[in-house]
C-alpha cells in the first residue's frame, strides 16, 4: 500500500446508550477506492463523517496524513481536503443549482462572482451536466441531484488549491435511482477519481451489488460497530465467511440478525 491519507485507531462512538462505533481500526491509502459495505445500522454512515471531521469520536484517534485531528473539521486547519457526498445530495432548495455548486466560495472567498461562475460551469461541465446552472434541485432527476452535489463536493479555490479536496466520501451515491442512472453515477466516481487534480481518493458507502462492483478495488465489512472482514471486491464473492455469504446473498438465514 502507499501513503496512509486517513487513519482511524480504536475509534468509538455512541449516540444515547446506542454504540454505533466500538473500537474501530481503519485506513484510506492515497489513490484507493475503498467500499464500506454492511448492514443497515451498523455505523457506516457515521464512520464517514468521523472522517470527514463532521462527527468527533467518543474515543480513539484519527490521523489525516499522520497528523492527529483534535475535536472537529472547523476546529483546526488539516494537511488534506476530505470533501463529502450526501445520501440525499443535501442542495439547498431555495438557491439554484450555481448557487449550490458555488456556495463555499460564495461564502469563504474573495473571488468576484463572475469568476465563480466559471468554476462552477468547469465543475458542472465535469460531471456532464453543462447549461443547468440557473435551475433549481426541484426541477432536476434525482440523478442529476446527485452529480450536482458531487461537483459541489470537488470545487476548490484557486487562490489556495491546497485546501481542495483530495480525498471524497460518498454516502450511498447510487441509493434510489434506477439501474441506468445508478451506472451513470458510478462511472462518474471513476472518473473523478482519474481525471488529474481532482480526487485519486475515495471511500464509499453502498448496499447496492453494482455499485461494489464498479467502484471498490478493496472492501470492509462492517457489522455491529466493528471491523468483521476485509479483502478485495473479487475476494468477496468467494469467501467463506458467514456474514458476507449472508449479505451478499440477501438471505433472512444466517448470523446478521433480521430486525423486525
């Protein structure tokens, strides 16, 4: 493996008496796709925003490029960019889709309007969605949503391009959408992750087998709160292990308990 990006050392979390998190060990390495798969409920979602800086753990460490994070994202600057896609694109309905893309350096920068324009129509034109930027997210596919958050997620200022993203996490990118557009989004994280200066690092959320598939090379199970396995994407269809021959299969029999 090459450089750790992140690493996460006995990491827990709880919410009330819930311990979603429970002593997690876990590293991203520069330039791999890495897929975070398991059960609904099992801390997948909030293991990505105890990355992302979102979420400070209840115990253990996290390491961005070797550097330890205390308390959250805002609390202190860190060597490397983490940019986040939300499960449900999370744009803000009232602002257009320029507006959404835009919004961090509308907000934190001191570039003129017209040159954030030009950024976002870059970004927008990267995910292949060129001549949208006047419309609102009630007016796009859901699909579309998607791309127009992940643009949002790879925008960067010019004037500091050290503080843009260089490692993305996607939270259920494909959940929702029928089979062409989920492909479409999938070859888009592909994308992303080859096209120079933008993200070569990624950890994605999933359930759903394509998205496995097309876009992981090494893959972590996660069920109740912990680390249970890990290999490779090809490693996981052959496997013995009763928790993953249960999951991939869909099957009610096995050791992952049915709730409800």
């Amino acid at each position: 493996m090459t450089e750790p990006l992140i690493e996460l050392k006995g990491v827990s979390k709880s919410f009330g008496s819930h311990k979603v998190l429970d002593n997690v060990d876990l590293t991203i390495y520069r330039g791999e796709a890495l897929g975070i798969i398991g059960p609904s409920g099992t801390g997948k979602s909030t293991i990505l925003r105890v990355m992302a800086g979102l979420l400070a753990p209840d115990e253990g460490e996290i390491y961005v490029q070797g550097v330890r994070r205390d308390g959250l994202i805002e609390d202190a600057g860190q060597p490397v960019g983490i940019g986040m896609v939300f499960q449900q694109a999370a744009l803000f309905d009232s602002l257009t889709v320029e507006e959404n893309v835009g919004f961090l350096l509308y907000q934190n920068s001191k570039l003129p309007r017209s040159r954030i324009r030009d950024l976002v129509k870059e970004k927008l034109e990267m995910v292949g969605l060129p001549s949208i930027s006047d419309l609102y997210p009630a007016e796009l596919s859901g699909g579309m949503r998607k791309r127009v958050s992940f643009a949002r997620a790879i925008m960067s200022n010019p004037d500091n391009p050290s503080e843009g993203p260089e490692v993305l996490l996607y939270d259920e990118p494909t959940a929702g959408l029928d089979p062409i557009a989920s492909t479409v989004i999938e070859d888009l994280i592909r994308y992303l992750q080859c096209l120079n200066g933008v993200c070569s690092t990624y950890a994605v959320v999933t359930h759903q087998d394509s998205t496995i598939r097309r876009t992981a090379d090494r893959l972590i199970f996660l069920y109740e709160g912990r680390v249970q396995w890990q290999g490779t994407v090809s490693e996981i269809y052959n496997t013995e292990n009763p928790l993953i021959k249960q999951f991939m299969s869909g099957s009610v029999q096995g050791p992952i308990q049915v709730v409800g």
